[in-house]
C-alpha cells in the first residue's frame, strides 16, 4: 500500500473516531393527547408484501388500533424481507408497508429500528428522509430517544453487538456503513444510552431493540446484550424491553429487576416453536404465532396485551407507580 493510501486509511479513521466520540442521541418529540393516556401498537418481522399472513395482521391491528385510540406504532425491526431494501426507490418500501397498513387508524408515525434482515440490504435507504416523503408516517434512526411526557422510549441498534453477524467468512453480507469500527460503535452507544437514560425525567422507561435479551423462542436468549446491554438497563431502572427477532409473542419476567421482556415478533412469518435448550425462568406467556402487542401508558398506569391474528387477546399484563414516583 502506497504511503497516499495509507494516509487516506488513517484520516478516514480518524474521521470516524470523531463522529463516533462526540456522538448522542437524536430525540424526537411526540406530543400526548390532552387526557394523559398514551396508547401505541408494536408490531415486528413484518415485510413480506402481505404474504405469510401480514395483511391478515394488519387488518387486526387497524382494528385494534381504531378501538384503543392510537398514537403511533412501533416496529421492532426487520422492516423488510430477505434482505432489506435495494435502495430508496426499492418497490418493496411501499409494497410491503404502504399498501399494507392501510388502516385509518395506522396512519400515525411508525417509530423503527432496523432488524438483521434490513441490514442484509442498503441500511442506510431505510434510514434516508426520503423514505418519509414517500410515506409521511416513516420514522427509523439507528438509534435515538422518543419523547412523549408520559415515556421516554430509547430505540436501540442491536444488531452490531451479534458476533455471527461479523464472523468471516459468513454466508450473509451486511452493510455496516456508519458502523464500523465496531467495538468503538458499541462503546460509544452504551455510553450514550446510560446517559440518556440517566437524564431521563419520564415516569416509564422503555428500551427498544430488534434483537432479543430473554426468549424462549427460536433465537433463544441473545449473550452478547445480556452481558454489554442489560447491564446498563437495569443500572437505569428501565421498566419494558421491547424486541423482535423470535418470530413469536412472549412475555417474561426478570427475577432480580423490574424489567418485563416483551417480545412482538409476529408480523408475518411464524411458527418456529420453543428453543429445545430453552431458560423457562420468568416466563409468563408465548404463543408461537402470528399477531402483534399494544401499550398503553398513563403517568401511573402500564397495559400491555397481545392479540393474535384473529384479533382475539391472548395474554394482558398491568403495573402500576405511585403519583409521586419519578421512576
């Protein structure tokens, strides 16, 4: 390598040490409603142009959505199917969510984070405003920190923590453009995480992340978050992780935090069944198949329910904070 080239390697190094270091977290605004209530839907592993029952989920959830009054929809990730989107002008952006959530009631932002799936293709697209003037209700960042009075919701790029992600060779190609240097990366969003959580005034304190921490599910339990992310969560009195990934919907109970892991993975393709090696500690409800979850929250009240593709309700979980309580 010339002595020009390995000059140009080192600046753009360097180039990436800065914005990396001085990095924080975008926040966004969502305004509650006059009456206190907030009420939101997550739905995750969804993009498959309607196919593998989406359309049937999506039926659900506009039906849902309309009776419980949403404020926006969450997506745990893996927008789209295999491998994410070719570019901004990929057909598939609209084919597999505009012409499928269709709802009057849908028609709020969608707050998203990008699966392992969506990094497969050109993360960035999925990442590019002009998404958004494709479709107004777009909104997806690597990560940032959702602001609504009531919640504060921290919306956290899971996938380079995942070492099978990095290994060589591997049967996948990832674009971790804006990613690498890994372990920097890593380092500076667990520290811009902590922070923010820190600085958090909100009543309810809600990760989410595509990949899961506890599951029963195929995926199982993800080691690398365990023992880099949960740390920082349960340090911060984080009350809800919310994730995809299992193509299921679960619910467990931390036994030494408060935290409840949520998993709404169901947007399409399921039916992967229990992890045969499974931990069943905590574990309050899985159903291993299509559907998606509400959330609704007041400054002393949380509901969470899963439905299913019927829209039948499956399982409901309810917690509650004294007035005063800032956590």
């Amino acid at each position: 390598m010339s002595r020009c080239a390995v000059l140009i390697v080192l600046l753009l190094n360097l180039l990436s040490f800065l914005v990396l270091a001085s990095s924080i977290l975008p926040v966004t605004e969502h305004e509650p409603k006059a009456n206190g209530l907030l009420q939101l839907l997550v739905v995750g592993d969804w993009g498959r142009k309607g196919e593998y029952n989406q359309s049937q989920v999506a039926v659900q959830m506009g039906r849902i959505g309309k009776e419980l009054g949403v404020d926006f929809v969450i997506s745990t990730g893996d927008n789209f199917y295999e491998d994410g989107l070719t570019g901004i002008n990929d057909p598939a952006f609209e084919e597999s969510f505009s012409q499928i959530y269709t709802a009057e009631a849908l028609q709020t932002p969608w707050y998203s984070v990008l699966g392992n799936h969506d990094y497969r293709g050109d993360a960035l697209a999925q990442l590019d405003p002009a998404l958004n003037r494709i479709d107004h209700r777009w909104i997806c960042m690597r990560s940032f920190v959702l602001n609504t009075g009531i919640a504060d919701f921290f919306m956290v790029d899971t996938n380079p923590f995942v070492d099978d992600y990095w290994a060589v060779p591997n049967k996948h190609t990832y674009d971790w453009r804006g990613v690498i240097p890994r372990q920097l990366y890593i380092k500076t969003l667990l520290k811009d995480l902590d922070t923010a959580l820190k600085q958090s005034p909100a009543k309810w304190k809600i990760v989410v992340g595509h990949h899961t921490i506890r599951s029963v599910g195929h995926h199982g339990d993800t080691v690398e978050l365990q023992n880099l992310l949960l740390p920082v969560l349960e340090s911060n009195g984080v009350d809800l992780y919310i994730n995809g990934h299992d193509h299921c919907l679960e619910h467990i109970s931390s036994t030494h935090s408060r935290i409840q892991f949520l998993t709404s993975g169901g947007g399409s393709k399921a039916w992967r069944g229990i992890d045969n090696a499974a931990n069943m500690e905590g574990l309050k409800f899985y159903y291993d198949g299509q559907g998606f979850m509400s959330l609704g929250l007041t400054e002393t009240e949380a509901g969470v329910a899963f439905y299913d593709i019927n829209g039948d309700q499956l399982h409901t979980w309810t917690a509650s904070k004294p007035v005063y309580s800032s956590q």
